[in-house]
C-alpha cells in the first residue's frame, strides 16, 4: 500500500469537535437532576463500558489503524468510524482529575464515575480523609431498585476500577479486604480476571473462593462451566480459564482460537442478567491500560476493538430494548500520553506496520525473554525472534533517510517509505536494550533517570522492541503513566441527551442517578 500522510491535527481536531459547549448553554439547567427526571425515561438495563486508559488517542488510533487496513491503495486518504461506539449518537467529554492529580489514578477516577466524589489518587470509595465512605451506583440500584448487577473486567475482579462499583478502602492495595467486599455485596455476575492475594498479603487468611462459595456463590474456573451458567445458577463469580500476566485475562492478540473474550462475559452476562425487574452491567477493558503504561501500541489496539466488540453485545440487546436501555462507554482517564504522529516521521504515518506484531508485550516476556536470560542467547538468535514476532529487521547498508527541516508554513515529505529495517541509531538502541536485560536480575526497584525514560520499569529488550516498532508505525508515547486529558461519553439510549456537554467525570455518576431516581 502506498504511503499516505495523516495530519496530526486530524487527531486534534476530533478531540476538540467532540463534547464542545456552544456559549451560553454551559452547565445549563437541562444537566440538573430535576431536568433529568422530567425528561428522559428512567433506563431499566444499564451497560457502562470503561475502557481503563482509554480516552482519544487511544481510539483514534484505533480507528485508523482499522481505516489503514482496509485501504484501497489508491492516492487519496479515506477513513470511517469503524468501531460501534463512534456512532453512538451521543458524545460529551469528561475531565479526569482528582483531588491528588490532574494525571489521576485508576481508583480515585472510578470512584468519581461511581459515586460523584473526588478522592486521593490510589483511594475507593472513601473520602480524603479515609473516614466517610460513598455508597456507589450499583449499590443504590441494587439496594433500592432491586436491580441485578454484574461487573466484568478483563484484569483482576478486585484490581482498582471493578472495586470502585463494590468496595470502600483507603487503598487500592487491600486486594483481600476488597475482595471480602466482593463476595459481600451479593452482586449477582462476575467475570473476567482472577482474583489477587486471594489468601491475604501474608498468605493467613482464608481463600476468597472459599468465602465466596460459602456465601452461596458458584465459583467457576473453566469456560466449559462458563459456557453452562444460567440464571437458575444463582449468583457466579466466573474466572477466566486461561489466565495471563498477573493473573488477568490474556491480551485479545495472545488468545488461542476458541477462547473466551471480554465479549463472550459480556454476552454470557446479559444471559444471567437479563429480568423483568432491571440491571447494571459494568464491563472494564482493563488491560488497554496495561498496553498504554508498556507502551505497546499493538496491544492496546486490538484490545480496544476487544472492548468494542463487547459494546456490541450490548448494543444488540438495545435493538430488542431500544426505550428501557442506556449503554454508556467512556474512560477513567488516558494512559500514555498516545499520539498519532512522531518526530521522526513528520507527517507521515504507516499505521499498518503494526500489524506485524504477533504477541503482546507480556507474552513475549513470559515466553522468550526469561529463555533468554536463563539460557543466556546471544543477540543474533534473539533478532531473529523479533524479526519474526514484531517484522523489525536489522540494518541492510544503506544510507538512512534524513529528516528536512520543519516550519509553520512549510511541511516537507518525509523520505520515510515506513520499511521495517531499523537504522544504524535504532539498531544501537535495540543491542543497548538486550545489554541491559540480558544484566538485570529482576530484583531492581530503582532506575537512574536515563534509564527509566528508556524503559520505564519494563524489560529494556521489549519495550525498545515496540517503542521502535510504534516510531516506525508513526507512533508515539510520552509517558509510562497516567495523563490529564479529557476522556470521551458516548451515550445511546434512554436519557441518551442527558451525557452531552464537557462537564466532569463526577457527573457521570450524576446523570446516572437522576435519571434512574436513586438517591
């Protein structure tokens, strides 16, 4: 396919298009609870999607990375919203910060869409001074409109975001007071990751699957058993069979043929949820963050369209309830700092070069990386797998291009053809990287400066592999950790009107209540 430029300020003006207040309707009175009420028809099913980390980039991305696949070849540039939640008919934004950051944490952005409270960075559900906690949504539906409830994520059931609808601790870290929190909230469905420090951090205390089977759970471990579950089963908690890194599910680009993904919780959900009466359906995409914060651009796309695909689920359950349904899809905050558009390739991207990326960033840690350390290879056999896994070549002899000078008025062609065949510089960079793995021990806790804008707290080998596989791709990261951009609403359904606007994550929470009448 011929190389085709794409305009960073494409990216900036889909961000700026989406939620903009037109002057004068800012915070009008049609966001107040009481308009909420006396318009919009209370929805009796709720979806709200959270992609962790998810905000703009990460979509856009997405979407033309899909858009690139399916070009035709041809001379002019052409994209589409290839992804269910982009033609929701509905889309505001919402701010991110809390009351440590405007680069927030996973618990405290959960716990404003969940409860409508600011809190510190790392805290669920409870105030900053760790004495008051919030009562969260899935709470109030539950306890006051009899709603089943069902939360999923593709990480850990008690990592921060799933928490944050059931829990209310000081820290996120109390992995087993959380999940004791779990089984007591008698939620009916949930799904996806294992469960962390199941027997305390100490390892003293009773399993939480044990706890949870004696609070009349059915604690299911096998998709063979996932697959069986009805409604008639009670209240599950169903783990997924083949877990990954940290005991969460794996990456959608590293599932075998045949196994479940976060869509098939989410279909099997709505089959054990759905009742006359209602439900609340929470569904995190936890692991596009894990890609973000590894900067792995290749993972955090195909587990974005994973996340989609279970917003899919959902929106066919709209078609058969299109005036008791409200689906909602937004994110807790962005990861990475994602931007479409590199120094190195000036205006110019090749978005499908992603697509030689075979495994995640874990997968290839867990199955190659240690080989390597433990049998100590040698770099050439080791390129060999990244040529393999990742389409990265090493240097051919010739000349790298070189990049013309820039301006405000004059934007040069990049000589860049988006070959795969690394340059001198990032052939150096890459042997520099497997020194440095190759003498790590594992046990390291500190970094130099230079060494952790290099890698982070990651593998130097693989996170070099994909910062330079994402250069090539016209790819960038800036961060290893959170950023303070907004975040998108995509809204469709009953009271769909009510998450237009740029208004505050806290309002999420807000606008979910008013419109369903929980106090």
């Amino acid at each position: 396919m011929k190389a085709k430029k794409i305009s960073a300020l494409l990216l900036a003006a889909s961000i700026l298009s989406t939620g903009v207040m037109i002057p004068g309707t800012a915070m009008a009175a049609e966001t107040t609870e009481e308009a909420a009420e006396s318009t919009a028809q209370a929805p009796k099913y709720i979806f709200l999607f959270i992609g962790d980390g998810m905000s703009y980039p990460q979509i856009q991305t997405t979407n033309y990375y899909l858009s690139a696949l399916a070009d035709d070849g041809d001379e002019i540039l052409t994209s589409q919203n290839n992804l269910n939640m982009m033609s929701f008919p509905v889309a505001g934004s919402a701010q991110t910060y809390d009351s440590t950051s405007f680069c927030p944490d996973s618990a405290s952005t959960a716990t404003s869409i969940s409860t409508g409270h600011k809190t510190y960075s790392g805290t669920i559900n409870m105030d900053e001074k760790m004495e008051t906690p919030y009562e969260t949504i899935a709470e109030k539906l539950k306890g006051q409109l009899g709603y089943k409830i069902g939360i999923l994520s593709s990480v850990n059931l008690n990592h921060a975001t799933p928490a944050a609808f059931y829990a209310h601790q000081a820290s996120r870290n109390s992995y087993y007071e959380i999940g004791e929190e779990m089984i007591n909230s008698g939620f009916d469905y949930f799904a996806g990751g294992g469960l962390k420090k199941v027997t305390g951090a100490e390892g003293d205390k009773q399993d939480l699957y044990e706890l949870a089977e004696e609070a009349g759970y059915k604690v299911i471990k096998t998709q063979a058993e996932a697959e069986a579950l009805t409604a008639e089963d009670g209240k599950a908690i169903v783990i997924d069979e083949t877990l990954a890194d940290d005991d969460a599910m794996s990456y959608t680009m590293d599932l075998e043929e045949g196994e479940w993904a976060l869509a098939d919780y989410v279909e099997k959900g709505i089959e054990v949820l759905d009742n006359d009466n209602g439900f609340f359906m929470m569904v995190e995409g936890g692991k596009i963050d894990w890609a973000c914060h590894a900067n792995d651009a290749a993972a955090t796309i195909t587990d974005t369209v994973a996340l989609d695909d279970a917003v899919g689920k959902a929106v066919e359950f709209y078609q058969e309830h299109p005036d008791e349904t409200l689906i909602l899809v937004t994110g807790d905050h962005e990861t990475g700092g994602l931007t479409i558009g590199f120094a190195g390739t000036d205006y110019d991207t090749f978005l499908t070069n992603l697509s030689n990326q075979k495994i995640s960033y874990a997968k290839f840690d867990s199955d190659y990386v240690s080989a390597y350390k433990e049998n100590k290879t040698d770099f050439d056999t080791v390129m060999k797998d990244i040529t393999e896994l990742f389409g990265l070549q090493a240097p051919d002899g010739e000349e790298a291009a070189a990049n013309q000078a820039d301006s405000k008025d004059q934007h040069p062609e990049s000589e860049d053809t988006g070959s795969l065949v690394m340059t001198d510089y990032e052939y150096g960079k890459l042997k520099a990287a497997y020194d440095e793995t190759m003498a790590r021990t594992g046990e390291e806790e500190e970094f130099g400066q230079e060494e952790y804008l290099l890698y982070g707290s990651y593998e130097p080998l693989t996170v070099t592999i994909t910062h330079i596989l994402n250069n090539k791709s016209g790819i960038n990261f800036a961060s290893y950790a959170h950023t303070g951009i907004p975040v998108e609403v995509f809204a469709m359904g009953a009271g769909q009107e009510q998450f237009e606007g740029y208004y505050d994550n806290t309002e999420i929470y807000s606008k979910m209540a008013a419109l369903t009448g929980v106090k």
